[in-house]
C-alpha cells in the first residue's frame, strides 16, 4: 500500500519537472531566441541605422541629379561648369594668381 503512495508522488513530481523545464525552455526562448526580445531589438536598432542610411543616400542621389540637370544639354549652369573646369582639370583664367 505504501508503494502505491510513493508512486503517485514520484509521477506528480516527475510532471512538476517536465512542466519546470519546459517553462524554463520557453521562458529562455522567448528572450533569447530567433525570435526572441533581444533579437527585435537587434533588428529595430539596425532598421534605424538603414533608415539613416537610405535617407542620407537619398539626398545624395537629389544632390548629384541637381548637378547632372545643371551640366547637362537642355540647361547649362556656367559657374558650375567654371568650378568643375578647375576642380576636374585644374585650369585657371590668365587674370587669376595661383598661391600654395
């Protein structure tokens, strides 16, 4: 009669560990896994950091379109063209010093 009571306890402490354990396992996963609360916010920091970059890159692309429409056929920009001709190719006009 007695072994009867034992077992009983050892099955409902057996169910307590089972349960424990998959708590522990479902708790570790859901900070640390794939999915996990760490992971978001890996993934949130760098969807900021390409955000940024995007932006920065879109205002680079307008920035060099600017320049593109100012040199091109159908508009031509001459102070543009002027400081790109002494950028590029380094010329100056004959009235103009040059110091080092």
């Amino acid at each position: 009669m007695a072994s009867a009571g034992v077992r009983r306890g050892f099955g409902g402490v057996i169910y307590l560990i089972l349960a424990f354990g998959l708590g522990v396992y479902f708790t570790f996963a859901a900070v640390q896994g794939d999915y996990g609360m760490f992971a978001r916010i890996a993934i949130n920091a760098e969807a900021a950091d390409l955000t940024e970059e995007r932006d920065r890159l879109a205002a680079e692309l307008a920035e060099m379109q600017n320049l593109t429409r100012r040199l091109s056929d159908d508009y031509l920009d001459l102070d543009l063209l002027d400081q790109q001709t002494r950028d590029v190719l380094g010329y100056m006009r004959a009235d103009e010093i040059a110091i080092r």
